[in-house]
C-alpha cells in the first residue's frame, strides 16, 4: 500500500529533531492523519489507542523523581540525538546517572520504526481474544502491512499464553497487567515488539527472549525438572 506521507505539523518542542507523516493511504480524501489505523480504538477503548501510541513513540517511564534521574518519558527518536544536540533542547545528559543514560539510549527509535510499531501493536489488539472487531477499512489497512489477521490469535509474546483484550482493562495503581515487550529489548521495531503480560515482561528484564528461554531451561534442567 502506498501512502501518502505528507508533512504533519506538530506543536512539540522537538519539532524539528523529526518530521511527522501521513499514514493514509495515497490519494486519501479529507485531511491527513498520522495514526489513521487508531481512529475506531480511539472511538471504543481510548485508553488502549493511547497505549499504543505512546509505548511506540516514547520511552517508557520509571519512578524517576530525582533531577539526576533524567526526564520521564520522551519521544524516542530524540533520544538518536548527540549529548551537544539534547543540551540545546535542556537535556543534561552528562547530568544524569550512567544506567540512565543507558536505559533511555536503548530506548532510541527512529521516528519510521516508532510508526510501524504502533500499526504493528494495533494489529496485534485486533487479534486479541475479546478484542473489538475492526472496521473493514482499518483491517484491510493493518493487514496490507502485516498480512491476514486473525481473530482470538494473539499469545504473550514471553509466555506463550492467549493475551485477552480485558486485560487492558485491569489497570491497577497505573500499572496495566499487558505491557509492550520486545524480543530483543534493545531494538524498537515492528519485527521485534509484541505484546506481553506485565510479570513476564518484568521476568525477562534486559535479557533477550532467546537468552531468557535458556536461562529458564538452565534452571528447570538443573532443578530435575525437565
Ligand atoms: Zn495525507
Ligand atoms: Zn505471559
């Protein structure tokens, strides 16, 4: 599908540091719009389309309060930024404690790859058990970029098991029990993220999802239980 990428204004400070793009179709009618595919979530789980945007344009966000702890959560492909370039923008990263500074480098994506994970999870809820169905237009939008989807098939990408839309709604002190994982946590893009259980997300932290499955096995070989 070609789409039709016109320039998008936005009032971010950070404006500059990337340009935003249409997400419809070439040769749309009405205006342009960059999360099109969002429209309908938006309309009947708002809270689930917010998910989705920002766990793929942002870092995520730790209990940071301190000044030394770095900002919370920021647009990923401004983390791609030089220490010189985020100093114009505020940013002290020399400032900041060297794990931080590790953390929210890792988190840098550029703007292409933040766009395609956010189309990339919304195909993933669609297929959700439980999950609304999407409008005609939205499927066949979602599915020209990541082929035929079908519906109760999405599974945690840690664990294996179904992920139901509910959970989503099971939010407690802020903390949803369906978070954004990746196969490999250092890489943000549409071929590595998935949808996960919070306690498996946490349980595979830094690792990578093939170096976490060994590192089980390692334990349960060595408990006699495989
Ligand atoms: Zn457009
Ligand atoms: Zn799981």
């Amino acid at each position: 599908m070609e789409l039709c990428l016109k320039q998008i204004g936005s009032r971010s400070k950070y404006v500059k540091v990337a340009t935003r793009h249409c997400q419809l179709p070439k040769g749309h009618s009405g205006s342009c719009d960059e999360f099109p595919y969002l429209k309908h979530l938006q309309t009947v789980a708002s809270k689930v389309a917010n998910k989705v945007k920002r766990d793929s344009t942002m870092t995520t966000g730790a209990a940071w309060k301190s000044t030394d702890a770095g900002p919370n959560r920021i647009l990923r492909w401004v983390m791609l930024l030089n220490d010189e370039e985020l100093m114009s923008y505020g940013l002290n990263m020399q400032g900041l404690k060297p794990q931080v500074v590790a953390k929210l480098r890792e988190k840098a994506a550029t703007y292409d790859d933040c766009v395609n994970v956010a189309k990339k999870l919304t195909w993933y809820v669609y297929q959700m058990p439980l999950a609304p169905r999407p409008p005609n237009d939205i499927k066949e939008y979602l599915e020209s970029h990541f082929g035929e989807m079908q519906a109760g098939s999405t599974v945690c990408g840690v664990c294996r098991l179904p992920l139901s839309f509910e959970l989503f709604e099971q939010a407690k002190r802020g903390s949803a029990p369906i978070e954004t994982c990746h196969l490999d946590p250092r890489i943000h893009n549409a071929v590595n993220v998935r949808f996960a259980h919070r306690e498996c997300n946490i349980a595979q932290g830094d690792k990578s999802l093939e170096e976490f499955y060994s590192w089980i096995k390692g334990i349960l070989s060595r408990a006699g239980k495989l």
